[in-house]
C-alpha cells in the first residue's frame, strides 16, 4: 500500500512539475439576470443591466492531451435595478476552472470549462427600496462557471460562460423582519477575452 501511494505521489509531482504556468489579464462584460422571491417580489419591478469584470488570471496547462486549469481574481460588477434603485453588486470574484480543449494546436483550439467561483462584495452592501424595505447583500457567494470558448495563436482567448448562483445573493426586510420581505438572485452571462503572455 505505501508503494502505491508513493507512486501515486511521485506521478503527481511529475504531472505538476511538467505543466506549463501562463500568466495573464481577463475583462469582459456581466449581463445580469436577476430574480426575485418572497411574499413582496410580484408587485416588484425588476430590471437587468450591463456591468464588467477584470483582472488578473493564470493557466496551468497540464502534461495530459487537452486538460488544465485556471484561475482568476477578478473586480466583478453586476448591476440590476429594483423598483427606482440602482443596484451595484461589485465583488472581488475568485473562479476556478477545469478545462478541456482541443483544435489546431497553437493555432486555434476550442476549449470547454466549468468550476467554482467564489465572491466576496466590496463596496455598498445596503440598498432602500421604495423608502420601505431595506436590501442588503450577503457577505459572500458561491456560484458554479459553465463555458466555453476559442484559444487563438496560444495568447488570446474569447469565452463566452453563465455564472449560476446557489443560493441567494441579497435579501429584504421590512421593518427588520426578513419574512415578510423578498430574496434576491443574481445568475450572470459573461462575455470577454482573456491574453496570456
């Protein structure tokens, strides 16, 4: 048994030590989708707009066909509107992706990618919603990444991903009640480039 770990252990290394690290910039556009729930939310107008996102990112290409890693530090706004007021998700937004990819080589490849993300607000958390209800952000959100995308000369990527939130990302109180209140959750289209140098 100790043998098998050890060479479980020794191939690990070696995988890790053979990957090739690029490191790089990403930035792109937020559509958001937001919903809303709770005993308030049917008499509630709601509307979706443009935000952005970016930061630096990294990519860990791993020695088997196709498959590797990346991950992103990412400034994340997301902006939607309730009733009269503008709401200002931003987030320093952490995504961890699997990928799979294949094509051309260097010239061109496709690549497929899904994975955690991980976000913690910055900024305004509180928002007033028609001078009665009270909408604050939660402290951090978990959300899972599906995409997918192009690698053009092995420096440019252009994706195209959904960002699916699980749970809820803000929620309501009325006069210090939340129950009688409403949820909200922010789903997001992504579009952007990354380049690695």
């Amino acid at each position: 048994m100790k043998k098998f770990f050890m060479i479980a252990l020794l191939g690990t290394m070696a995988l890790t030590a053979n990957a090739q690290v690029k490191f790089g910039l990403r930035g792109g556009l937020n559509l958001t989708n937001l919903s809303l729930s709770g005993d308030f939310s049917d008499n509630l107008k709601k509307e979706n707009q443009a935000g952005f996102y970016i930061g630096p990112t990294v990519k860990f290409t791993l020695p088997i066909v196709g498959l590797g890693i990346d991950a992103s530090a990412l400034y994340n706004q997301k902006n939607s509107k309730i009733e009269d007021e503008t709401i200002k998700e931003s987030e320093i937004a952490i995504p961890i992706n699997l990928r799979y990819g294949f094509g051309l080589g260097q010239t061109a490849s496709l690549f497929f990618k899904a994975g955690p993300q991980f976000a913690f607000p910055v900024g305004d958390k509180n928002f007033t919603i028609r001078d009665v209800a009270d909408y604050e952000l939660k402290s951090s959100n978990f959300s899972i990444n599906v995409g997918a995308g192009v690698m053009l000369l092995n420096h440019l990527e252009i994706s195209a991903n959904y960002n699916i939130a699980c749970g809820k990302t803000g929620e309501a109180s009325v006069g210090g009640v939340i129950d009688d209140a409403f949820n909200g959750k922010t789903n997001c289209w992504q579009i952007g480039a990354a380049y690695y140098f």
